[in-house]
C-alpha cells in the first residue's frame, strides 16, 4: 500500500491563504445562495496527488464541489454550531433588533449610547491600504486585550495557540480587502479591537477583544452593534460570529449553521479510510461533548481552581458614596493619566457610566489627610470606599 502524506487546514481562516492546497480537490468554493461568486482564485489542479486532505470548520452554507470524483472519496461529519446574523432583509441595525432583539434592545442601544456619552469615541474599519506600523500596534493592543480579558475570566484564550500566524499573515489579507480590522477608539486609544475575514457578502468575525478597564459599558455589545452597521453600508448580508455557545452568539444570532470536517483521500485506500473514521469521528464525539456544555464546565472548573489558588490578584473591592461638590477646594489634584492604585482607569470608568458625566468633565482628588479619594464632574462627585484595599 502507498504512504499519503496529509494536509491539514481550517477552511474558514485558510481559505485565502491555502489556495494552492484547496485547488488541488475542489474546482468550486462559494456560498450556497450566490452560486456565481467563486473564493477560488486558483484553476484546480490537474494532476492529483496522492494525499489525505483533512479540511475543519467548512460552514454548512458554503459550497463545495470536488475536482476529481473519480479518483477522490470525501467523507463528511458533523461537528460544532456556528451563529450568524442575516441581515438580508434590514436596511437598519435598528430593523434587526426590534424583530429579533426587541427584549435587549434597549439596554444594548444605552450602552452604545453611554459609551458615546462619556468619551470622545470614533470608529474605524481598517480594509485595504493599511500603514505596517499601525497595523503591529492595533495588533500587539489586541493581543493584549485578549491576555488581560482571559486571565480576568481564568482561563487561556485559544486565539493565541495561533497568534503567530495570524499576526504573520494578515497584514497582506488586510491589503488585498480579504480581511479587516475595526476599531473602537477613545480619542486615539483603540478600547476594542475586532479581527474579521471577508468573504464576498459575509464578514465573518475571527478574534475580539476588548478593554477590560470598560467593561460597565458593555464594549462588546458595542462592537456587535456598530460592525452590523458598517456591513449594511458596505453590501455584506451576514455577520459571522463563528463557533462557540458563548450566550451573547445565541441571542445575538438569527441563523444557526452547522460546520462539517471533511476528509478526502485516493480512492480505495485503505489508510484514507481509516484516517477519515479517526479524524472524523473524533470531531463528531468533541462536537457532541461541547453541546452539552462539557468544555464549559471544564472551563469553569479551572477557573474556580486558578481562583482559589492565585491569592495575589484578587479584584479591588469598592463602592461609590455622595459628597457634595463644594468640599473639594484643599484637597489635592491627581492627572487622569497619572493614576496609581489602589485607584484605577476602571473605577473612573465606572464613575462615568453610573453617572453619565463626560470624560473631560471628571476630575480626581486625593485628601492626604483621610487617605481617601474623590471623583468629582459637572453633575455629581462621590468619594471611593475601598473594602479589601492594602492602601
């Protein structure tokens, strides 16, 4: 019997960049209702080799047609949900939302609206020409973010076991419009910072993350809200966000898909067939283990253990109390960007949603004497009682 190498790939973030790779078994990609659009750029290749190609993650609404049915077989199994958003029929995020989020319409409207409120916010969706430097600051920010947000909740991001090729690839995607970058912005600091791939009409979001220090105004909600505006003034018709039963994806979502890990090998190899029983197999066990929330409680459970064994990083317990503006006069003045703790970005951060004062208006005040601070705007100030404090 002939040994068969094997190639591996995600089809949903290697589409772009393994062309040669998926040209040498399809002779078709595209989306199942726009049979005209074709993501394969390369002409299938003649000559098949002889290989396994084992390809995870194909949405069950993309299409895919073999090149060569004679000497191929392709075994297909089911594994993990994805969630998206059809926004076909909405001319507004507003539409969407009163069909389909009329229960969290409200409350995801306020926070868009408070982040606006109470920062000078701005929006920006990096797609084409992009400045290098730029592109490694907003990326070395995102990874950033996603350490600090995965280490709050207690345990590791999978987004950075494949940090180094995404960091390494998607410069040239961005370039060529086959990828995209947006951003939050306050002022000139990106607070959130998505990662998308473009497919024809689909954006589909690969890796978010957001500013732990803004995490009373609901920054992914935001996110959500204000990318789904963007793809209706572009032409997409869905927002992607991919696997994972995290809540905010099944709410958030109108369509449900399943992905499928397909496999394909030579015709009557015995090697091929048991490689397909394996992987495939194997994938459709783990897809039934994470439905019924297996992963989540692993997940949990190490982070209650990471918890209860990690006593130096235990969040700053506090609470906010009224003082009358007036008592401010002989206490001492602190800069904004001159914080030190046991105050915080995310306490003034805190302030500024519940009381919904602006930025530029708070001012922070330290009274040397009690050792106590002060937060103070146009509307309200309010001195800041630390509980588990070492101050």
């Amino acid at each position: 019997m002939s040994s068969h190498g094997t190639e591996q790939l995600t089809l949903f973030t290697d589409l772009h960049l393994k062309q040669d790779i998926l040209s040498e078994v399809y002779s078709h990609l595209g989306l199942r209702n726009e049979p005209n659009k074709d993501f394969l750029a390369m002409s299938p290749t003649r000559t098949l080799k002889n290989k396994i190609y084992s390809f995870t993650y194909v949405p069950d609404y993309m299409d895919t047609v073999m090149a060569h049915t004679d000497k191929q077989t392709q075994k297909r199994y089911p594994s993990v949900y994805g969630y998206a958003i059809d926004l076909k029929n909405c001319n507004e995020v507003d539409d969407y939302m009163r069909t389909h989020l009329n229960k969290r319409r409200k409350s995801i409207a306020r926070s868009v609206r408070r982040l606006e409120q109470s920062f000078e916010t701005s929006y920006k969706m990096y797609l084409g020409d992009m400045d290098v430097d730029q592109y490694h600051f907003l990326m070395g920010r995102l990874k950033s973010m996603i350490t600090q947000r995965f280490k709050q909740k207690g345990h590791e991001s999978d987004n950075l076991a494949v940090w180094d090729k995404v960091l390494s690839t998607s410069l040239g995607l961005i370039r060529a419009k086959k990828a995209s970058l947006f951003v939050i912005y306050v002022k000139d600091e990106p607070i959130v910072i998505s990662f998308n791939y473009n497919y024809g009409p689909v954006l589909f979001s690969y890796i978010s993350s957001y500013d732990i220090n803004y995490g009373k105004f609901s920054p992914g909600q935001v996110e959500i809200y204000k990318q789904l505006e963007w793809c209706l003034a572009n032409g997409y018709n869905q927002f992607d966000m991919g696997w994972g039963g995290m809540g905010y994806k099944q709410w958030w979502s109108n369509k449900r898909y399943r992905f499928y890990h397909h496999i394909l090998y030579p015709k009557h190899s015995l090697k091929g067939l048991f490689y397909a029983l394996w992987k495939g197999n194997k994938s459709k066990i783990l897809a039934y283990l994470i439905s019924k929330g297996v992963n989540t409680y692993f997940n949990e459970l190490k982070s209650k253990l990471k918890k209860n064994h990690d006593t130096g990083n235990k969040p700053v317990d506090y609470q906010f109390e009224e003082r009358a503006l007036s008592s401010f006069e002989n206490l001492e003045k602190i800069s904004l960007n001159q914080i030190k703790p046991p105050m915080s970005k995310e306490i003034v951060n805190d302030f500024l949603f519940l009381t919904q004062e602006h930025s530029n208006d708070v001012s922070l005040y330290y009274d040397r004497t009690n050792d106590d601070y002060f937060l103070a705007g146009k509307k309200k100030a309010q001195i800041v009682l630390f509980h588990n404090s070492t101050k």
